[in-house]
C-alpha cells in the first residue's frame, strides 16, 4: 500500500495529513515553526513502515472541512472523509471511536468515555488515548474533560483544548 501527505492550514498551524487508499491515517499538528521539514514524516512513516509521498491537494477536503470548523459549523469529521485507523488498535481504537459520537459542542469525562468505550475505570487509558491520537482535532479529543468539569490538558497545550472547547460552545445553536 502507498501513502501520500499533505498540509492542512489550521489555526494553530499547519497540519501534517497523512493519507492511504482506505482514508486519513493521520492528522498531526507539529510543534515546528515549520511543519515541512522532513523529520517530521519521520515518526509517521516508522509506524507506518513505509514513507509517505509528497501528494499536493490530497488535503483540499480536509482542508475545507477544517476551515468550515474553525468558521464554527459543526463538521463531524468522520463522516466526511473516510478514517484508517490502522495506527490504533484495542481499547485506544475504541476510546477514540467513542469520542467521535460526543457531539459537537458537548463533552464527556474520561470515564464516560471508558464505559462508552466498554472498559468501565479505563479512565486513564482513555486520557493515554487521546494524548496519543494519530488524529488531533479531526477526532475531538479536546471535548474528552475531567470528571470535576475543568478541561484538562491536551498535549503540551491546554490553550487550544480552551480555544476549541470556546468555538464551539460560543458557535453553538442558541449560544
């Protein structure tokens, strides 16, 4: 199988968007001040165990999905554009399947998510699997918050956890 990539603009940058013939492997945004430098295909194709190609437009969907959600319509990635999921699997395929069905604007603690994903006290597992997602903001990890309310962190950067649980509140019908 062959992989191609391209970048997708988003707010925090531009992403890193990985493709197979099945759907988006992986939506990864770089902590680079240039998400274009070669080491960053580094870990993505270790996993993958094949390097992708460079393939200009194979984000242009993607890309006007993301635009559409960062505008504040409430885009369900996963139903427009095909997931391969081959760089998860157990209980982190499933947390991360379950916190696709949290709808826009909504959120779940980490041991709702657990019990949705049928490993009830799989709380920790569910943060492990968010932190680690191959699919950052496409898959709506940020929407996954602590059982006390508070949002929690999202990677190294709880701000853009706040930014994109604020869009989407203040987007939200009746908001």
């Amino acid at each position: 199988m062959s992989f191609r990539y391209d970048f997708a603009s988003t707010p925090f940058g531009d992403g890193l968007a990985v493709f197979s013939s099945a759907g988006l492997v992986s939506f990864d945004l770089s902590e680079s001040e240039d998400p274009r430098v070669p080491w960053l295909l580094e870990g993505v194709s270790r996993r993958l165990g094949d390097v992708p190609e460079p393939r200009p437009g194979a984000a242009d969907e993607l890309s006007q999905l993301l635009a559409a959600y960062f505008d504040g319509d409430p885009v369900r990635f996963d139903d427009r554009i095909a997931f391969d999921w081959r760089l998860t699997e157990g209980f982190s395929r499933a947390a991360l399947q379950a916190v696709c069905e949290i709808p826009w604007g909504e959120t779940m603690s980490y041991g709702e998510v657990a019990v949705v994903a049928g490993s009830r006290g799989a709380a920790r597992a569910v943060g492990t699997a968010c932190r680690l997602t191959p699919f950052s903001v496409v898959v709506p990890v940020h929407r996954v918050i602590r059982s006390d309310g508070t949002p929690g962190h999202y990677g190294a950067h709880p701000e853009r956890k706040r930014f994109l649980l604020d869009l989407e509140r203040e987007a939200a019908p009746g908001a």
